[in-house]
C-alpha cells in the first residue's frame, strides 16, 4: 500500500511545496494536501493553539488537524533555516512540537529539522534522513532529491518571471491568463502565508486584479535582486522571510512600473513590525508611491481592508492622474 | 433649483446633507444610527426633504461610510466611496491647501496626508479603537457628564492628570483609580482628552509628517478639549472647518456631483425612499466550511441585494447597483 504523507497548505507550503511533492512522490508515496484555509479551519486553528501564537500558525494547526485523518504520516518538518546564516522565525522552529502537545489522535508526524544555517548542502543529508523513514532504497531516495531538487528550480524560474506562486503550483496555469496585461501595477509584500491565503487576507489579491490592478508579489524578486537592495543596510537581517520582504519592497520602490505598494503585516509579528517600518520609511523618503500597510488579524473585518485598499487604489488612481496631466 | 446628497453611516451617527448646483453646503442632519443603519438612513431623507427647498431636483447622491453600500441601494446613490476619499475630497475643497487631516469618528480614526490637494498617505487605527469618540461617549456616561459639556469642562482643567492611553480598558482603570485619589473632574477629563491624543499620534499618526494646515474633522472634533490637547502636542493651529461633524458626507455629495457632471443620469430613488419597506435579514450560507453570514436586503418584498458571500453565490444571483 501506498504510504500517505499529508501536507498542511500553510506556513510556507508556497514556498517548498514543489520540492516536497516532487521528493515523497519520488520515493513512492502519495501526497495529500490539506484544502484552501475556510472558516472551519480557522476555527479549529484557534482552538488548537496556543493564544500567543501570529494567525499564520494558527491557521497550520487547523490545517493539520484537518490533514490528520487522511494521511499516514504528517510533514511538519522543524524548520531552523533555510539559507546559510539564516533564520526562520522560532515559532516555526516550536511548531512541530505544538502540534504534538495540542493535536489529538495525530498519525505520524514527520518533523525532521531542516537546517541550512551553516551550509545548503546539509539539505541532501536532511532529506536522506527523512526519506529514509518511508524507503529502503537509497537510489530512489538519492534520485528523488535530485528530482525535487530540479522541481523547484523549475519553480522559482516560473515565479521568478512573474507568475505568482500560488499559481506556478499548478503547472497547467497558463502564463498569459489575465495578469500581465493592465495598465497599473502594485506590489504586495508580505510573508507567502499571508499574501497567498485569501481566506485570512479577505481575498486581497483578487479584489486588487477585480479592480484592474496587475499583482506583482515578494517571491517575483530574484534573490539577487533582493540581496542588492538588503546590501545597502546598516546590519544584516538574519530572518530569510524579512530580508526578502526588505528587499523586494525596496526594489519596488525604485521599480518605474510600479504604483504603489502594500504591505500586509500579522498581528503579533515580530519580524513583521520591523520590516514594515524600514519598508515604510524608504517609501516615505522616496516619497512617489503610495503605500498601504494592511494588518491581519482573525478579528479583521471585510470592511477594513475593504476600506483601506479602496482608498489605497484612489490614491494610486489620482495620483497617475496628476501625473499624466 | 437643482442639488446634491450626500450620505455618511457611521457605527455612531449617521449624517446627511445637501448640496447647491455650486456645491456649497446648505442643510445638514446629524443623526446616531442606533445600531439600525436603514431607519436612520430613512429617517435623514426625511428629515432633509422638509428642508431642501420646494421644487428642488436632486442630480446625484453620494454614499460613505461603514454602512455605505447599505445606504448607497436604499437611496440608490451614485457614488459609493470609502471615507478615506470622501473625508480628504471634503477637507480639501473647504479648506485649500490643507495638509493634514485628523479624523476622528465613533469607531474608527484615520489621518490622511494630502499634498497638492491630493492623498499623499493616510493611515487607520488597527485593532485598538481606543481613541475613538465612543470610548469619549462611554467615558463621559461613567462620569455623568454630558458628551457635549465634556470639551468645556475639561478647558477648566489646570493640571491634566497623566492617564495611560494605550487601551481603552487600561485607560478606564487608570481614571478610576485617579478619581479615587481626588483629582479633580477637570484635570482627568483634560488628561482623557492628552491621552487619547496621545495615543492618536503614536498609533494612526505613527511617523507620519504632519505639517500644517492641519483639520481636525469627525463628531469628537466638537470637543474643544481634544481640540487644545491636539493644538498642545502638535504646536500648530488647528483648523475645525464649519460642518466638521458631516465632512463624510459633504465629501460623498461633491463626488456624486462630480460623477453627474460626466453626464451620467442619477440613480436616486427619490425622497420616497424614506417611507419604503426596506428589511435587512441575514443568515448563514452552508455551501461550504466557510459559513458566510450572507445578509440579504429587500424592498418591499422583494430581493434587492445580498453580500456577506465570499463566493458570489448569493450577492450575484441578484441585479447589482453600479459603484462609481
């Protein structure tokens, strides 16, 4: 019987998930992945975990609770870093073990670290260790890396281009679809969980490409692109995600094409006040695009971040309007 | 003679005025919506058709604020716009060259930098609504001051007491606990009002250049209190311009005039519209693990509206009204 391995569509699922799918699928095992975050997982999210955790962590543990009954074993890898001399936030490092603490009747629980803090390529060992769980065969698991390995290469080629993740996921996603062909552009910066959950951001890139705005996201900005702009700071920023929101917003800033900026930011995150306020403040010195910070919370109200990404979108219209005249 | 609605409902109040052909501000109607957003939609077009002049024909209708598409089908209005561009449109037109607008309502406040007459910035108070004119309202209920009298009795203060004004809940224990002390009603009415502003400039104003002109607009712009407590941490003058308290409104209505002006016909349902059946129903849709509370709004029996859905299930399955 095939072995499966459930996923949780949360934390940073739209960052790795073609490189997980493509290695268990490579070993032999099937991959289930938990549904598009609803009201029923939020709630079950928030009665899961514990109150000081952001909503993103919250909403996980809905997403694992709602996995736990349909696969075998559940991927919550311990993720420490993955770029050398980095870090991911410790309440993704804490993660595995909340979720062993508080969710009831789990099946097995994958939590190997993933840890390329002092060089990347510990991730091949990492990834032998894990697949050494589910498989006998050490050429199989070896290829397997090398496929996954390959997949996201394909992957970050695709966003890399333009296409947003959540999009590139799904490789039947044609490229010329309705983006890329609107006059005005606005870039969103925000953590993957966040910018691509349109559960717990109240759907804002849709109502941004409702309103004939084309998305251009943190992920669309190659790692060069991101370190050039980072390099320029006083002290290096050690969390990945900050240092690419950092980056990306900064070569936003000095992008010609683009209108405006959002930032969406968690309530409760730490890294997050930081980076928005150093986003914030270069975009107040550049001081040509509008820019919105949006705060997430579960108590965020439709008519908030209505409100506020209306008057955003007035703001970038007059403004083009002005300027054209 | 032709004019101009418009229409600004608030958690607080709901507010309404009229509008000449040159977009001057003739009547006003300040109304607290009293959690019933539609009678108080109603009861304003009523109250403001007894005071527009006879034989006036109403060219278009703006709708803002929290309850803004609610109004916007009942009135059947023009415009629909979000308070952020109404306030500004309003604030830069009556007072030119303004810079800086401070707003503050029932439940929510905002700042907006406007530069060149356009929004340059503006920003929202987040998850607090400490600082907002309710907790004014709900304070001056504990301490059995009229809200109206609240500005005037806090001027007589000679020494704020220092209250914290990070959290309304924070904020309430901190006056009892100064009122047990002996202070007097002034000085902690006048340390409220030093509180709130305070933390009105470190929250919404956070890092924001506030340069002046600055207008200080909303229903807690009444009270002189928090005008001097403003006037005190920003050294500038402050600006209240006449109809401060319906400056949503009168904002709305210059954008439906400018809507109309394009052309278009209006969509206003006439002052009729006060006595018409309107009810608001609401209920859980269970299509999905979403449950969206979809509420559903009919006149006089039938269908006109429904939202709440994030799908569209039920806000498309009836005829939509057009969002200027």
């Amino acid at each position: 019987m095939t072995v499966k391995i459930g996923i949780p569509r949360a934390l940073l699922f739209h960052n790795f998930i073609p490189y997980w799918k493509t290695f268990f699928e490579g070993i032999g095992a099937e991959v289930v992945i938990s549904g598009l975050t609803n009201k029923a997982i939020l709630q079950d999210g928030l009665r899961l975990s514990v109150d000081e955790a952001c909503l993103p962590v919250k909403v996980a543990f809905g997403h694992v609770e709602h996995l736990k009954n349909k696969a075998d074993y559940i991927f919550i890898p311990r993720l420490v870093s993955v770029f050398p001399r980095e870090y991911i936030c410790p309440k993704f490092l804490g993660f595995p073990d909340m979720v062993r603490q508080n969710v009831q009747g789990l099946p097995g629980v994958i939590d190997n670290n993933i840890n390329m803090y002092r060089r990347e390529s510990d991730l091949y060992r990492q990834f032998f260790e894990i697949g050494s769980l589910i498989c006998g065969n050490p050429f199989k698991i070896a290829l397997a890396i090398k496929k996954a390995g390959d997949a996201i290469k394909r992957f970050t080629a695709r966003v890399e281009s333009g296409l947003r993740p959540d999009r590139a996921i799904d490789s039947s996603y044609s490229e010329d679809g309705p983006a890329g062909r609107k006059d005005t552009t606005v870039a969103v910066i925000g953590h993957p969980y966040n910018i691509y959950d349109s559960f717990i951001n109240i759907g804002l890139l849709k109502r941004l490409e409702d309103a004939g705005i084309n998305v251009l996201t943190t992920d669309n900005v190659p790692e060069k692109e991101v370190n050039d702009h980072v390099a320029h700071l006083n002290k290096k920023l050690f969390w990945t995600l900050g240092r690419r929101m950092v980056g990306a917003a900064y070569h936003f800033l000095e992008s010609p094409g683009i209108s405006g900026i959002i930032h969406v930011a968690s309530f409760a995150c730490g890294p997050d006040s930081m980076t928005g306020e150093l986003i914030e403040r270069k975009a107040r010195r550049i001081g040509s695009k509008p820019y919105l910070n949006l705060t997430l919370d579960e108590h965020t109200g439709e008519a908030g971040i209505v409100t506020r990404v209306e008057a955003f979108l007035d703001m970038v219209g007059t403004k083009e309007q002005a300027a054209r005249c | 003679m032709i004019g101009f609605i418009g229409l600004d409902v608030g958690s607080v109040s709901t507010n309404i005025v009229f509008l000449d052909d040159e977009g001057r501000v003739r009547e006003s109607v300040y109304l607290r919506t009293n959690g019933r957003p539609i009678p108080a939609v109603q009861k304003g077009l009523k109250q403001i058709s007894r005071l527009v002049p006879p034989r006036t024909v109403i060219r278009g209708v703006g709708a803002t604020g929290s309850g803004r598409h609610l109004a916007g089908i009942i009135a059947g209005a023009d415009v629909i716009k979000n308070e952020i561009t109404s306030h500004a449109t309003a604030s830069s037109r009556l007072v030119p060259g303004v810079r800086t607008v401070l707003e503050i309502g029932g439940q929510d406040s905002k700042i907006i930098i406007l530069r060149d007459g356009i929004v340059a910035d503006f920003a929202m108070n987040t998850v607090c609504a400490a600082g907002t004119g309710s907790f004014l309202d709900q304070q001056a209920a504990r301490l059995n001051v009229q809200i109206e009298d609240f500005g005037e009795l806090s001027l007589k203060s000679s020494s704020p007491v220092r209250i914290a004004g990070r959290c309304a809940v924070f904020a309430e224990s901190d006056m009892i606990h100064k009122q047990q002390m002996g202070h007097d009603l002034p000085d902690i009415l006048a340390g409220l009002c030093e509180a709130l502003v305070r933390n009105y400039l470190n929250n919404v104003g956070k890092g924001k250049d506030i340069s002046g002109p600055v207008v200080f607009q909303g229903g807690v712009a009444a009270n002189l209190g928090m005008r001097s407590a403003f006037e005190r941490a920003l050294k500038k003058e402050i600006v209240i311009p006449p109809n401060y308290d319906v400056m949503g409104a009168v904002g709305a209505a210059m954008l439906a005039r400018d809507y109309v002006s394009r052309g278009a016909p209006t969509a206003f349902k006439g002052f009729g519209a006060a006595e018409t059946d309107f009810r608001a129903r609401s209920f859980e849709c269970d299509g999905c693990p979403n449950f969206c509370e979809v509420v559903e709004l009919s006149e006089s029996g039938a269908v006109i509206a429904r939202w709440g859905d994030r799908c569209g299930k039920w806000s498309n399955s009836v005829p939509q009204i057009a969002c200027g």
